[in-house]
C-alpha cells in the first residue's frame, strides 16, 4: 500500500552520490534543487539532460511523499530514493555513471 503525505510542495533535491567511471558533469556531492516546476539554477550545482531521464519518472512521488521502500527505490520508508544515470560506464562505454539520491525537503 503507497501512503502519501498530503501537500505535493516543497524542494526536491538531487545529490550526487556516487560517480562510477568518468562523468564530465558530476562530482559526488553536486545537487540539482528542483522547486515547485522549476529548476533552482542558483541551488543547483550542475544538470546533464540525459541523467534526468533517470529521475524524472520519481519527481512527483517525492513531491507526494510516497516512501522509497513502497516503489522499490529504497530499503527504508525514511530513506532517499536512490537511482542511477543511463550511462553504463566502463567496460561498455567510456563515461561513467553516477548515483543520485532524492529527498523531499
């Protein structure tokens, strides 16, 4: 059963986690601050197009509070979600991929 936490607002916050292999954007640390409908340009500390195909799909159940455990994104219902860029990395491609987590704030 998916259980939401009533409101839809606030900040949705992307960090970077994890790059495995090479990223020309990322570093561990980056975050990419999402509020309302826009992009927090001033909060985000970088943006690939292509990686946010691994997180857009999540945006509104983090917005609605539905916990990661619930949607298979997470072990714990407090815990972020947790997804990874399209990119496979090394031995497949040259670049890397990176692990993002996403919290409501």
């Amino acid at each position: 059963m998916v259980t939401l936490t009533m409101g839809g607002s606030g900040k949705i916050v992307i960090r970077v986690r994890e790059v495995r292999g090479q990223c020309p954007i990322f570093t561990p640390g980056d975050t990419i601050t999402i509020d309302g409908a826009e992009l927090d340009m001033k909060a985000t500390d970088a943006y690939c197009v292509w990686a946010s195909a691994s997180f857009l799909p999540y945006l509104v159940a983090a917005r609605y509070g539905v916990p990661a455990d619930e949607i298979g994104l997470g072990t714990a219902p407090t815990q972020p979600y947790v997804v990874q860029c399209l990119d496979p990395g090394p031995p497949l491609t040259p670049g890397g991929t990176v692990v993002f987590e996403i919290r409501r704030e």
